[in-house]
C-alpha cells in the first residue's frame, strides 16, 4: 500500500465529480449483481448463487456486472438526463500488466450529443487528469488508420485477404478466426504500436462487424456502413470505449440474441439475455452517446506506472 497512489486516486475521483458537477451530469449509483449478465462472447462474467430468497421466484444466480451500461440505460429510459457512475466492474480474465478481474469504471451518457461531440468531452476530461499530454489529440478513422499501417481497407477486405495480411505481418495464430477477430489481432499487433507516446488517439467509425450496441450510419454512394462508436488511446494503453447509442429497441434484442448463440457456439457458459434491460428500450431511449473509461489505467498513466497493480491497493494476488 502507497499513501501517495492512494492520495492521487482521491485527487483524480474529486477532479472528475467535479468535472461533470459542472457540466450538470449527474452521479447515479446502479446495482453491482444483476439477474442477467453481459452476453458479448468475448467477456465472461463472474457468477454469484444468491441462495433461496423465496422472493417471487428469482433467479438463484446472479451476474457481477461487467459495465453499468444496461441499468444507465434504463435510467435514461426513465428520463434521468445526462448522468454518470464511477463504478466497481468485474470481468474474468487473466491478471496481467494491463488487467486486474476487478477494476474501477467511470461510465457516462450525455443526452442529445453525437459520438464527435462526446469524442471532444471526453478528450477535455482526458487532458485534465493526464495534463503531461500534448494537447494536441489525433482523431483518425478506422479505416484510416489500416490503410496508413497496412495498405488493406478493414471495412471491405475479404476474410481470406485479411488472413494474408496477418501472414504477412508475420503473426502466427492458432485456430480459426473470423474477419472480427482477425481485425483485433491486426489493431493490436500492427497499428497500436505506432500511436504517439505523448498524446491520445481516438479512432473512430468501426466496421459494422464490430458494432456492438453502437448505431450504424448507413452506407452512401461513396462508403459503407460504419458502427459509429470510438476507442480511445494514451500511446498504445486502450483507455475508452464509447458509441452513439443504438436506440432500437429490435435491434438492441438482435444483437444480444446474436452474442449468446454466439457463445453457445463457443462452449461458452450460457449466459440469459437482460429482458429488463429489452423491455426498458421498448419504451424508447432518447438518443444519446455514452462511453466508458477504464480509471485504473488512467492513473497509471497519471503516475508514470508500468503495471496496473502498481495502482491498485490490492492487486488480485494480495485480496
């Protein structure tokens, strides 16, 4: 334990309330266990067995969150505004440099803005809590960015051109990969090591494979569709992952029905859609974009710290 670390994460918790104290977004507390889990095949949840609570026949199994972003958007469905949480979240994955299973999430969605208007919100918070950055952010497409390192267009490329285009960066990977997939594997091992140490980096406009809950702007006489969602990065750290929002409600369902017959596919744990979530944008989400940022690895960046247990008062090993 460092009092120093400790210090400077109650410094950077006060200076984002106070952020958004300003701008008037409200700080809004949700559930950490909730009745469904997150269905996206490459999360897995951690799972708690309530016990027989004997209340109106609930489910026995309850799911650690993984984001606050279904019950957030529920509260937007019910007409709270422009809010915020900084919440605990929980993911099973192997504790790494960048990665602990239990992390801190600062998440938010602002009514009315486009992914561009939140883009720059989230570049000023950004600029504030990491203020050793040049101010001077890039802002850069998808596209773009794979046409730059790679020569290959990731919205229109074939699964076999993309398979040779991973040959012939030299990355071996074992087993099958489909075109997401291999797209990751390309981002992260050909195009996130060239982002600039001293600045952030927003990539922006991602294949429509790739859309999660994002929207998709339709496809004109000179594009194809893209999901309108960003990613954002100090160097090669990922550190936000945010969207214009699908507000569909059918759309919403298609997609988690699509995850978990994905996962089924996978041999995953099989994990229920969030129905309450489903019938909550029956009812209509107003449009808005929201966006969720990992606080962990903003505070290494803020102290200059290599590993993200250099960061946290207990790291996996030591709770």
């Amino acid at each position: 334990m460092d009092l120093a670390i400790l210090t400077e994460r109650a410094q950077m918790l006060h200076d984002i309330r106070d952020f958004f104290y300003a701008r008037q977004v409200l700080e809004v507390e949700t559930p950490a266990l909730s009745q469904a889990g997150n269905t996206d095949p490459a999360i897995d949840s951690f799972s708690v067995d309530i016990g027989n609570t004997n209340t109106n026949s609930l489910p026995l199994l309850r799911y650690l969150h993984t984001s606050p972003e279904y019950f957030m958007k529920r509260l937007l469905v019910a007409g709270a505004g422009d809010i915020y949480q900084i919440a605990k979240v929980w993911r099973k994955e192997e504790q790494g440099v960048r990665h602990n299973p239990e992390f801190t999430m600062l998440e938010w969605y602002r009514i009315g803005f486009s992914y561009h208007q939140l883009m720059r919100e989230v570049e000023t918070l950004l600029l504030l809590l990491l203020p050793c950055l040049n101010e001077s952010s890039c802002f850069i497409t998808y596209q773009q960015a794979f046409l730059e390192k790679l020569n290959i267009d990731p919205h229109s490329a074939t699964h076999t051109e993309l398979r040779c285009c991973m040959q012939n960066q030299a990355i071996d990977i074992i087993g099958e990969l489909d075109r997401s997939a291999i797209l990751d594997v390309l981002m992260t091992h050909c195009i996130e090591p060239h982002f600039a140490q001293d600045r952030l980096t927003f990539v922006y406009d991602y294949p429509v494979i790739q859309q999660a809950l994002a929207s998709v702007a339709h496809a004109t006489k000179t594009a194809l569709p893209v999901a309108e969602r960003f990613e954002v990065y100090s160097g090669c750290l990922e550190l936000a992952n945010g969207y214009q929002e699908q507000v569909d409600a059918v759309v919403n369902r298609a997609v988690l029905q699509q995850d978990a017959a994905m996962r089924m596919r996978l041999g995953k744990t099989t994990i229920p859609v969030d129905e309450l979530f489903l019938q909550a944008m029956e009812q209509g989400m107003p449009a808005a974009s929201g966006v969720a940022l990992g606080l962990d690895r903003v505070l290494m960046q803020r102290l200059h710290k290599e590993r993200l247990e250099d960061v946290l008062s207990f790291p996996w090993t030591m709770a």
